[in-house]
C-alpha cells in the first residue's frame, strides 16, 4: 500500500480500514510512501466496501501522530497493531507491550519534533513593501515529517500575512489565509532580515551566564538546527565567556538578608542605644566595633572627644582621612574650617563635646588617594548604638548636628538641611538639636561669595548654640 507524503494521515487511515474489511493480515501487505519505489510483485487490491471498524480513540490519537514519522516501518506498525487490537482492545493500555511502547515512543517523537519546529522556524521577509500583505519566508530541516500536522499553528499565529516554510521533504505555503503543500523544493537563496541584528542582540542580553547547562541546552536546542538560526552565531561565544561574566554578576549582586533578618533588624533598631557601660570603656567599646561593614577597610574608629559634663555636643558626619589616620575627630580641612568659625564664634573647643553620626571613614580608592563616600542609612543607623551611648552619657543640654548625615542620625529626617538651618528641633531621644551645615559643605563650595555667606551662618549658628545651651535651664529640654 502506499500512502502519499501528503494528507498522509487521512491516506492510511482510508487504507488501513479497507485492509481491515478485506480481513488482509499484517504479513499479507507492503507499506511505503510515494517516495518509495514499488515492488516487483506489489499490487493494488480492488475496492471493497468498507465495513464499520470500532478502535478505541486513544488508539486513533496514536495514529494520528506517528504517522508522521520518519521510520519506513511506521505505517506496518500501525496496522499491525491495529489489526491486534481487533481481537485483544485491552493492549491500548497495555505498557508492558513492546509494539504499544514503540508506538507511544515514535508518537512522543514526533510531537518533540513538531515543538521544535514552532520553536526553531525562523522567517526572513521576501515581499516587495508596497505589497498589500506582508511576505516572510523560511527554510527548516526537521527530523520527522511534521510541516503538514504543524501548519495550521503557524496559520493561526500569522493570519494576516502570506508565508511559506520549505524543507527537503514537504513544504507548506499560506497565501491569502489558505494552505497549500509541495514536495521536494530546493533551498531558497532567502535575502537578509533587518530584523536578525536585533533579535540577536535580544537573544545576547537574555542569556543568563549562570545558569548554562550546555547539554542541557543542546538537548532543548538540538545542533541540528543551529544553521538555520541566526542567534546560533553567538552561542559558542556566549558558552566560553559564561564563566567570567558569571563571577562579574556574583560580585556586581546585591546581598540580601534572609526573610528571617527583618525581626531581628527591627529589635536592633528599637534597641540601638542599650549600650549601658560606664563612661571610661565607651571609647575602646567604639574602637572594637564591627556592626557594620565598614570597619573592615578604615583605619580605626574615631570616638568622641571633649568633657563628658559638656553642655554643648556637636555632631559631624564621619571621620575624613586625617582623622582615620589620627584616631581625633575635626583634625584635617573640615575641622580646620571648624576651629576658624568657632574662633570667631567665641566657641572654646575644650569645652565641648565633640563626636561624629559614623565612627568610621567610609571611601573609595582613587590611585594613592581615600575619596570620600557618603554613610549610607543603614551605616548610619547601626552607628547610631555608639551616638545614642555617647549622649545618654554627657547628657547635654543641646546638640548641634552639622550637616545632612548628623541630621538623620539625631532627628531622623532627611530634609535639606539649608531650610533647617538655625532652628532647633526635637531629636530622637528628646534632646534639643540644632541644625547648620558641615565644615565640608563650605569647602566645596567654590563660589567665594556662597563660600564666605556659608562661613558666617556657620559661625552664627555656633553663637547661636552656645547661647542655647546656656539658655536651657535642665539637661534635654528643647524650648521648641
């Protein structure tokens, strides 16, 4: 019997239930496709009606899919397990049977290859531009015979263009919304896509490096296909430069605490001040601590300094590299602006206490220089447990917070410090703060006149905190 490459589905089915009628055994018929050339003693049995035939549907399924496959056996396959079922229906179901497995095999087959297909057909545009309707053409290579059982996937998804899909064996063409086939066409000589440069690039930036599994891979995107593809240019690229680009995004990754952190985050944050020992370990305490990830790089910590019966604690933001070098708090350029304006103030540095929102310098190398880098706010925050200590212990009447990052840590806001500026809020523990601008902020500015305007409120605001001080009359009360 033969059964043509196309409506080969149809064919067999219209074959096999002649056969049936006719009672014609397994042995008694040669199967083969139109491709196939005809035996020697091959004939064409006469017409007979064919007789109502009952086949359990799975079984139907089965047909339906395997008769797209590639082996020449596959139709006397088929009838000869259709021919068994006759007589014992239960073997559809039976997996132990090895005619049933090969079949359920060959039907797995060829439904792998119809995915590939739907996955793998890349169209180029054959149309001339001022056509009515768009034109693409394609060229695949599958394993199995599956354009025909495939073709109406891609009518659907590109109903409203003309397309064609040549292969070696069938191909299919969609004109107009209707399909039609053909058999033996040659490749075509497809122009190039404007479109391929950036879906390679797509494809480039969606390759995950640290997932690569390259058998894994090969077994979803077989070899076989890669010609037709024009992404596949870029895999053998993308395969050796995987590792590397694997350790750049592990190292460029953010680190994330476990769900289980945020409780105990927010303990440390109601508890940031329970540091209870007594004034004289306060400063070795500092030096040990290793809450937060800076203390990994800078020098050392830099603890307060001044009396610790002041009635005045002025706050900055971190140590600079002077005085992560040094170990004291205000000794490179902002402290000297600092002791300028303080001078002029009439502000006695001695009589001060003096500390910073963060005790270690935070910094980026740059060559043979430490570039200063911004507490960020959980730095601040878990910095925070030694100024709550520091505080609680001199106990002073008012604190004087110099810039944006000793605003946060004092108040908990963030707001520009240039409208806060001389006036007096309530901290977070209920001290009296002071807002003004940080000795760095004037040294940046390279405006003279900015400059020597920043230097007098600075100097204002240190007047201005002294007599505060004086002016409470108990230890954290502000007078708004």
């Amino acid at each position: 019997m033969t059964v043509p490459r196309i409506g080969a589905a149809a064919a067999w089915r219209d074959a096999a239930r002649e056969l049936l009628s006719r009672g014609t055994p397994p042995e008694h018929v040669t199967w083969g496709d139109d491709a196939m050339a005809r035996g020697l003693f091959d004939e064409t049995p006469a017409s007979v009606q064919p007789s109502e035939i009952r086949v359990h549907r799975s079984f139907v399924s089965v047909a339906n899919s395997v008769v797209w496959h590639n082996d020449p056996q596959r139709f006397s396959r088929l009838y000869h397990m259709l021919w068994r079922l006759q007589s014992q229906p239960w073997l559809i179901g039976d997996r132990g049977d090895p005619a049933m497995a090969k079949l359920r095999a060959m039907e797995k087959n060829v439904h792998r290859c119809q995915h590939k297909m739907k996955a793998f057909v890349r169209f180029r545009e054959i149309g001339e531009p001022a056509a009515p309707r768009r034109s693409f053409a394609a060229w695949f290579e599958p394993t199995h015979h599956t354009v025909e059982p495939t073709a109406r996937f891609f009518q659907r998804r590109f109903g409203d263009m003309d397309w064609r899909i040549l292969t070696p064996d069938v191909s299919v063409f969609c004109e107009g919304g209707t399909l039609r086939f053909d058999t033996d066409r040659p490749k075509p000589d497809l122009p190039d896509d404007a479109h391929e440069d950036l879906w390679v690039t797509y494809f480039r930036n969606i390759f995950n490096p640290a997932r690569l599994k390259v058998q894994a891979m090969q077994s979803e995107m077989p070899k076989k296909y890669w010609k037709n593809m024009p992404e596949a240019a870029s895999i053998p690229e993308l395969i050796s430069t995987a590792p590397a680009r694997a350790r750049a995004m592990a190292q460029a990754a953010p680190t994330l605490p476990p769900a289980r952190m945020a409780q105990v985050q927010a303990m440390q944050r109601r508890n940031l001040s329970s540091w209870g020992g007594p004034i004289s370990d306060l400063p070795a305490a500092i030096h040990s601590c290793s809450r937060c990830p800076l203390h990994v790089a800078a020098t050392q910590a830099v603890p307060g300094e001044g009396p610790t019966t002041a009635d005045l604690v002025i706050v900055g933001e971190q140590p600079g590299d002077q005085e992560d070098l040094r170990g004291k708090p205000f000794v490179g350029p902002a402290g000297q602006v600092f002791d300028e304006a303080a001078k002029r103030a009439g502000l006695d540095r001695s009589t001060v206490y003096i500390t910073n929102a963060v005790k270690h310098f935070k910094f980026v190398p740059r060559g043979k220089r430490r570039i200063h880098q911004r507490p960020n706010v959980s730095e601040i925050e878990h910095c925070a447990w030694w100024l709550d200590a520091e505080l609680k212990l001199v106990s002073p009447r008012l604190v004087l917070a110099m810039g944006t990052v000793a605003a946060k840590a004092l108040t908990g806001s963030e707001a520009n410090v240039s409208n806060r500026r001389g006036t007096v809020e309530r901290g977070r523990l209920g001290s009296a703060v002071l807002i003004t601008y940080h000795p760095s902020y004037i040294l940046r500015l390279s405006d003279k006149a900015k400059r020597k305007q920043a230097m007098a409120d600075l100097q204002d605001d240190l007047r201005l905190a002294v007599q505060e001080a004086e002016d409470l009359d108990g230890p954290n009360r502000p007078d708004h």
